[in-house]
C-alpha cells in the first residue's frame, strides 16, 4: 500500500485495517483494537523508519491464511522508536498461528538486512521491483531452497 495516510500511530493503524484483504465477516474494529492494544505494551518501531505492527496473541484473529502487508506511509510518524527516527514504513503481520506467526517475524528480520531490500524500501521502489527483490532477499534464508 503506497501513500497510507495518517497522523499518528492509531490513525495509521486505523488506515492499515481498512484496506487489508480480509474476509467479509472479519472484525475489523477488533483488529484494530488489538494492534493498538500491542502498541500500548511497547512500540513495534523497530528502528530506520520500519515498524511491524502485529497483535500479540495471532490464534485470537481467527484466519485460514497468513499475510503481510507492506505499507509506506503518506508521510513519517512517530511510533517511538528506540533509534528516535519516524516510521515511513511498516510490515503488517496477520497470523494463523503463533508458530507462523514468529516465523514470520523472523523472516522479516533477516531480509531486512538485505541492503537491496533496505534500498528498496527506502526508494518505495514500484510493486514488481519489491517483489523481485523480497524474493532474492528471500533467498537468502538459510535452507530456504
């Protein structure tokens, strides 16, 4: 999601749940509840304008199938950051389990030492580039073959 916007952490992550793919019958507003709740106990800003906005208990939010949605912010917020720095952009994770959930958290953050992946992200290089890149990155991952 390309130029997301919103004032704060709450309006962001407000702006995030209206546009994610989920089923009809899902509970947005409860999403967004529990992904504020998860901010409140400590910023999911993980440093050099990325946060990865998650709610703390995945099994709670009832899907069939994980996603993550990146979104690069209209303009940067404060999330709080230990490194200070304003957020332009976030990895949302919706999780089945608790297991895909912290593997998925863990993929993230090894592509995220990708220095292409960080180039890309900080250039909001088009959709096909990311991917391609997230791919190669991807590739990377021991055992991943």
């Amino acid at each position: 999601i390309y130029r997301l916007g919103g004032e704060n952490p709450a309006s962001v992550l407000r702006e995030i749940v209206s546009r994610l793919l989920l089923p009809a019958e899902f509970d947005r507003d409860f999403l967004q509840q529990v992904l504020l709740a998860r901010e409140s106990l400590g910023s999911t800003a993980i440093g050099n304008g990325i946060a990865i906005p998650h709610v703390r208990n995945p099994v709670i939010l009832h899907v069939t199938q994980p996603s993550v949605t990146l979104c690069f912010l209209e303009n940067p917020i404060d999330f709080k950051a230990l490194d200070g720095k304003p957020v332009n952009t976030l990895f949302t994770l919706i999780s089945t389990t608790t297991r895909c959930h912290l593997h998925l958290l863990s993929r993230i953050g090894f592509v995220l030492h990708n220095p292409h992946l960080r180039q890309a992200l900080v250039d909001q290089a088009p959709r096909e580039e990311l991917l391609a890149v997230l791919a190669a990155a991807e590739a990377e991952i021991p055992g991943s073959a």
